[in-house]
C-alpha cells in the first residue's frame, strides 16, 4: 500500500521535474490511501494558484484511492509522531496514516527525509 503525500500530488499534477517518481503509485488506485489531510492540502494550492474547476477536478481524482479519514486513533499517533521527529502537523498525520496501515510514504518533502517507510526524492528545478 502506497501513499503519496501533497507535495508528491502537486508535483505530478503540475507536470513537474519529479512528476515520473510519483506516477506509478498515482496510477494504482487498489493500493494507493489518501488521507483527508493530503485532501485539504492539495485542494488549497489547487485553488489559490489555478481555480476552483481545476482544485475539483484534483479531488476527483485522488478519491479514486481510498480516502482515510482522521480517526481519534491516528490523530493521538500523529500527536506522538509530531513530537518524536519534529513533524509538522500535516506530515505527522500523514506518517501515522501510513503506519496505520502499512503503507510506504512517496515524497519530496524533505520533513519526511530519512525516516523508516519513506520513499524521498528530492526536489528539482525545472
């Protein structure tokens, strides 16, 4: 099982230098998991820098994974999480939706580098 976190979304949807590292997993929905948070995220910079069409139509797409909600359960591991490695709100709740359910984390967020299940690939300029 696979997620991909925001900044892995933005890349591919932008068409951008890493776009191809995140291809496979976004091209897999059976085993891709999206959780909520990676939702809001996307949906966000979706909107603020290309529209409300195109932030819609970036939701439908990442609803063809199966989306996880923030359960009491994984906002108490991603609480713990954020403490232990210095996370980020959104990034701890991504990592312990992955624990949760046994998935690898693909990104280029550089929050996420070294640590256990992480598929990081650095960012690069066009």
């Amino acid at each position: 099982m696979n997620i991909v976190d925001s900044s892995g979304w933005l890349e591919y949807f932008s068409g951008g230098p890493n776009s191809e590292h995140f291809a496979s997993p976004l091209q897999d929905p059976e085993s891709l998991i999206v959780p909520v948070i990676t939702i809001y995220e996307v949906f966000k910079v979706v909107l603020r820098e290309s529209g409300e069409n195109e932030a819609l139509q970036a939701v439908v797409a990442m609803q063809k994974g199966t989306v996880i909600d923030l359960s009491t359960s994984i906002a108490m591991r991603a609480s713990k999480l954020s403490l232990q490695f210095s996370l980020p709100m959104a990034d701890s709740i991504i990592l312990a939706t992955a624990q949760a359910h046994e998935c690898s984390i693909w990104t280029q967020d550089s929050d996420f580098e070294n640590l256990p299940g992480v598929r990081f690939f650095p960012k690069t300029r066009a």
